[in-house]
C-alpha cells in the first residue's frame, strides 16, 4: 500500500489520527524523529483511539535512515508552496507521501533532498495557511487509494 512519511510531527493528537488512518488504510506510518511528543503519549493514544496494534508504525532516527528503510522509487512531498497539484499525480502502491511538522512545513532542505520525486500541492482557497497535518495525509491516502481500486477495502 502506501507510505506515510512525517517528518518531524510536532502534535500528538494528529500522530495519533495518522495512526488510525494507516490503520483504516492499510498505509504504513513512518515518523522521523525528533518527535514534539512521546508515542506513549495520552493525547496519542486517545487519537489513535484502539487503532495502535492494528497500524504499522516506524519511527526512524533521522531521514537517511528512513530513506535507507523505505528504498523509495518516488516519494512526493507535499507543501503549500508547490504548483503541481496532488490530484494529478497517478499514485501507486509503495509511493512514499511525505509531509512536514506543524506549523513549520516541509523545509527547503528537505523539499531539495534527491529522494523527492514532486512537490506537490493540495489546493485550497486563497489566504489561508495551511490544512491540519492528519487530514492533508488523509485526502492524500484517500485520493491515492481510490486511484488503485481501494484495493483491499470493504
């Protein structure tokens, strides 16, 4: 299916919802530390509500060693500064969709490292910021699991 990638999540709360997406989806969660939070955390654990054992979860070091994990053919970066729109992608199974920390966002060395395929851009109206961290992966995974038949769902 497909990968999650946080990179550095700063709010627990929305760690805990991505958690029970992956779980919801049949995604893999990748978290690249440092974390603003412990995963043991109640704020997670209630978000993620009886979701944990049902989710694949990894927490990786540093990016180069998530990269090293994940052996990613395309990874695609979503930020509010892209042009290309997330919807015009044809995803695949195994994409790895990385997002960046609250309120920060993806930074520009991260947005640079070779490993990212696409820039991409979830629309939204004009003067606003940016969308919750959990439910920008979420109309991702969403949009990439019914591109591919919501392979596996009931």
């Amino acid at each position: 299916m497909f990968r999650i990638l946080f990179h550095e999540p700063c709010i627990p709360p929305n760690t805990g919802n991505a958690i029970r997406l992956a779980a919801n989806t049949g995604s893999e969660l990748h978290l690249v530390e440092p974390l603003g939070f412990d995963l043991d955390e109640a704020k997670v654990r209630r978000a993620g509500l009886d979701y944990h054992d049902m989710a694949s979860v990894t927490v990786h070091p540093d990016l180069e060693t998530a990269w090293t994990a994940l052996s990613p053919e395309r990874v695609f970066a979503f930020t509010a500064h892209a042009s290309d729109n997330f919807a015009a992608v044809d995803y695949r199974p195994g994409d790895v969709l990385l997002f960046g920390p609250e309120p920060t966002g993806l930074s520009q060395e991260v947005l640079a490292d070779p490993h990212v395929t696409a820039r991409l851009r979830i629309p939204m109206l004009p003067g606003r910021r940016s969308l919750n961290l959990a439910n920008a992966a979420s109309i991702v995974v969403y949009e990439a699991w019914r591109q591919n038949g919501f392979d596996g769902a009931v």
